[in-house]
C-alpha cells in the first residue's frame, strides 16, 4: 500500500504540472476557458494521484512516463472531436509523458517517497 506521504506529494506535483500545463496551453493561441482549464489542471493532478497510489513495479523512470502516457490518453482523444488537431492529440500523449516523469522524478528521486 501506498504511503500518504507518497500520495500527497505526487498529487501535489502533478496539480503543478497541471497549472503549468494550463498556462502552456494559454500561450498557444486563444485563451482556454473555463472548461478547459479544469479538464487540464484535473488531469494532470489526477496523473499525480495516480502515481502516487499505483503499485506497479518498474523503475521509477518507466513508471512515470507510462503512467504519464495512459493517465492523457482520455484528455488526447477529446481533442480529436475537432479537425486538424492530430498535433495536438501527440503533444497532449507526449507531455502526460514528460509530466509522468517530472511527478515520478520529484516524488521517488528528490523526496525520496518510494513506492511501498
């Protein structure tokens, strides 16, 4: 089982990576609104939580990055409603990806909150 030190800290991470997100998201284009933005800021606070509580056993590198995969999979096909947003269907897979790894970095390398 996971500890709560490990969830907190992972959750916390990804509802950064999920602000950050957000801004990046602003900065391309026209303003996201008000659904978007909690689509975004959940997502990715969600990947946090879910690392935070997943008893996968991989290297902690793998466990981010898949975890970071899988967890933006749902936001990425949302935006194949519209047409032409194949680039961001990819981008949306390939940061889940990096924030994956970014919350597994933080969580398990610099807190050191292992998995249990």
């Amino acid at each position: 089982m996971a500890s709560t030190h490990r969830i907190i800290i992972a959750t916390v991470i990804g509802l950064i990576c999920g602000l950050i997100c957000w801004q990046i998201a602003n900065s391309m284009g026209e303003p996201k609104g008000c659904a978007e933005a909690v689509t975004i800021i959940l997502s990715r606070t969600l990947l946090g939580f879910g690392i935070g509580i997943s008893a996968w056993r991989m290297a902690w590198w793998l466990h981010g990055i898949v975890l970071g995969f899988i967890f933006s999979i749902p936001m990425a096909v949302s935006v194949l409603a519209e047409p032409k947003m194949l680039y961001i269907f990819i981008g949306t897979l390939v940061f889940g990806a990096i924030y994956g790894l970014i919350v597994e970095l933080i969580t398990s390398v610099i807190f050191k909150a292992k998995q249990a």
